[in-house]
C-alpha cells in the first residue's frame, strides 16, 4: 500500500470534483467519505457526529483497524447492506436531526464500488484515495498515522453560503458543542456563538464556514507542506492547476487525465445546476461557476456573508474578490 491521498475541506468546497478527477487513475483506490455518518463505514464503526474530531495523540484501536484494512485495499461484502440504518440525529442538512428509520440508499452504489474495487485492484499496487470533508476534523490523525498526503480545499465563503442555501443545508452545532476537544483545540475564540448559534441561514452558514476555515488556517500554521488550494484557482484554470495537482502528489498526468478534466470543466457545459435538488453536477462551466454566488445572493445577503467572515476570508480572498 501506498501513502494514503485524503482530499478534505469543507462540504460544498470540490472536493467530490477532485476525488472523481484524481479515481481515473488505474492504481487509485476511491473510498467515498469513510469518516463520514451512514456513509460506507456506516456498520463497520458508527459515529453520529458530523466533523468528528481525532486527536492525534489518542489510540482510536478499533478504528485504525478498520481503516488499515479499507487502506489495504479491504472492503467486506457484508459493508454492503449496512443501508438500513436510520440517518443519525446530528445530520448536518436537518438541525432538527433525522431519526425515521427508512432505508436510506444514498451510500450504496459507493459501498458496491469500494467492493468491486477491492477485487480488481493488485493490493500491493494501490493508492488510496480517500474523498472527505467531513474527515477534516481527523485530517491531522489520518496524517500522523497513515502519512498521507493531505489535500485541503478552500471556497470563497458567498459561494459557500449560497452552494448551502440552494440545497437547503442547515446545521446542527451540536456537532460541535458534543466535542469540547474540538472547540478547545481549533474553536475557542467561537465558542459563545457555537453554544448560541445563529437562527438565520446566512448566519448560520457563515459560521460554520468561519469555523471549518479556522481549522484550515490553524493547519497552515503546523503543517505548511500540505497541499492548500481554492477551488477557485482549480475552476478557473482547471489542466494548470490539476497538472500543478498531480505533481505535488507525484501522480501520472496523462492525456486521458487532461480529457476528463476538460470534460467536466469545459465552457460548452452548463453554468449553473439545472436542477436545484442535484447536489453534485460534475459537468459545468467551471470558470462561470466561480461568481455564480453573485446571481444567487442579493447585495445585502453578500454584505452580510462579508461582514461575518472577512476576519479569516481575507488570508484567501482579496478585495476583487468581492
């Protein structure tokens, strides 16, 4: 087995773009968010908690072994029909939580493909790719234990605000709150406002961004070698920076490589999602896609975003930005 690839950030950041990019590759073994709730691992290990934070100097046994094992190319048939499982109480789309008990399929054609995959690939061979922004909280643990490469995404927090807005994703900062190690470590100077979270959605959305970008921005400081990028960068020039990507990480840069890129980049594709239930359209205009946030959110709702942010947002984004 390889150094393990974990492609992280916050939700609604591309990282389902740059996991799906980087999987065309022949050795690449995809786990589609493994850290995150009713997801592939859902029935190996269940957690109920979104952006669950691992210390790094804290033995997780039982969860390093079942992670060893999805690593090295090991996923078990059984993994497969782990679906029926009610969606867990701090599902960060509903602050009122999910509990219903229906069977929930979301996660399945991931748990087939991690199956079928463990089968063809030659385990001595593979790279694991682990596609998560829920996992950003264990970023530094998966680090320290596995030596991945650590691949962080950053957006522009209107864009992010208003990816949110259009699928209706709230929050629940329980989340958070059931993690004093989490604030502790990362969240102390928010810690008022996760206890009192806002109830309005710009509020809201501005605050998780403000926090996942916290986290970021503390990485930075520790760890200046990982590989920090704006899905912004990514969408306006999109084979420059995935072949800058690949190279980072050591990775083959083909032609067929460039072929998918363009295909799911290319000014011939859509600007905006043509249906506002689809949560990933990996075929758009990807240089359009960067101001879409401009279209969706009016003046006073960009002000607002800007206001709540631009303490952090100003180490990514400048003035123009805006």
């Amino acid at each position: 087995m390889k150094e393990p690839i974990l492609i992280t950030g916050s939700h609604r950041s591309g990282t389902t773009w740059v996991g799906n990019i980087i999987r065309n590759l022949p050795r690449i073994y995809y786990l589609h968010e493994p850290l995150t709730p009713n997801s592939i691992t859902r029935g190996l290990f269940n957690t109920e908690i979104w952006y669950k934070y691992y210390d790094p100097e804290k033995e997780y046994e039982n969860i390093e072994t079942i992670l060893n094992e999805l690593f090295s190319g090991s996923y078990p048939f059984k993994a497969m029909f782990h679906f029926k499982n009610s969606l867990p109480h701090t599902d960060y789309r509903n602050p009122n939580g999910i509990n219903d008990g229906k069977i929930d399929l979301k996660y399945f054609k991931w748990r087939i493909n991690a199956y079928i995959d463990s089968k063809r690939l030659n385990k001595k061979e593979i790279i694991p790719l682990i596609k998560d922004p829920i996992a950003l909280t264990a970023a530094e643990w998966i680090h320290q234990k596995w030596n991945s490469k650590n691949v962080i995404l950053i957006r522009h927090p209107a864009a992010f605000v208003s990816s949110l807005i259009r699928l209706n994703w709230r929050f629940n900062f329980e989340n958070f709150t059931k993690q004093p190690d989490l604030i502790d470590r990362f969240l102390g100077p928010y810690r008022s406002q996760i206890n009192n979270p806002p109830k309005d959605f710009i509020s809201e959305a501005s605050l998780i961004w403000t926090c996942i970008t916290k986290i970021i921005i503390e990485y930075q400081k520790l760890y200046p070698n990982w590989l920090y990028i704006r899905h912004e960068d990514l969408s306006y020039d999109p084979i420059k920076e995935y072949e800058l990507l690949f190279e980072k990480l050591k990775l083959p840069f083909s032609n067929e490589i460039k072929k998918v890129i363009h295909s799911s980049s290319s000014f011939s594709n859509p600007s905006e999602v043509a249906n506002s239930k689809v949560v990933h359209q990996l075929q758009r205009n990807s240089r359009d896609n960067i101001k879409n946030w401009k279209k969706r959110l009016n003046n006073k709702d960009i002000n607002k975003v800007r206001d709540l942010t631009e303490h952090l947002s100003q180490s990514f984004y400048s003035e123009k930005d805006w």
